[in-house]
C-alpha cells in the first residue's frame, strides 16, 4: 500500500483546497492508495486508520518533530528512514540561519 503525506505551502483557504484536491486527484492516479494531507487532516489519526498495524517503512523528512510518532507506527520488523535533516551535538543545525 503506497500512502502520500502531503504538506501544503501557505495559500488562502480556498485556493489552497483546490490545489489540495488537485494534488490529491494526481497522487492517487499516479497510483497512491490513501493520501494525508496534514494541512488538511491530522497526520497520525489518517496514518493509523489507513493502516492499524503500522507501516512496514516511514519516510521521515519532518525531523525532530515527528520521530517519535513516526517509529511508533511502524509495523514489527519496519524501518524508519529519516532524511534531510542534520542534528549537531542532539540539536537542529539550521543552514540557511546566519
């Protein structure tokens, strides 16, 4: 089961539920099974009636606010890949802050 989580950029409401479901409407017929849009519905409450046991792999590109929740559902035996995120010394380093 493939599932999306999609994050949106700041639009007004309106537009930004056309976008929404236009996004939407493409990842499911590129073949996603369930998309979670977290601007739209809470992620974990989505994440687990999609799949109740867990997930046998999490893509975790949020970081350090979502690592414990993302580990607590997977599956037994699931991994949990987290990318483009950087701690130094257990705290976020920022690149772009001066």
């Amino acid at each position: 089961m493939k599932v999306t989580v999609k994050k949106s950029a700041n639009f007004s409401r309106e537009r930004k539920t056309k976008k929404n479901l236009s996004l939407r409407f493409g990842l499911l017929s590129s073949g996603c099974h369930h998309v979670i849009d977290k601007s739209m519905e809470d992620l974990w409450k989505a994440a687990e009636s999609h799949s109740p046991g867990g997930y046998q792999v999490v893509f975790d590109a949020n970081g350090v606010d979502t690592l414990q929740e993302s580990y607590d559902h997977l599956a037994p035996g699931g991994r949990l890949v987290v990318y483009g995120m950087c701690l130094i010394h257990g705290r976020p380093f920022h690149f772009l802050r001066s």
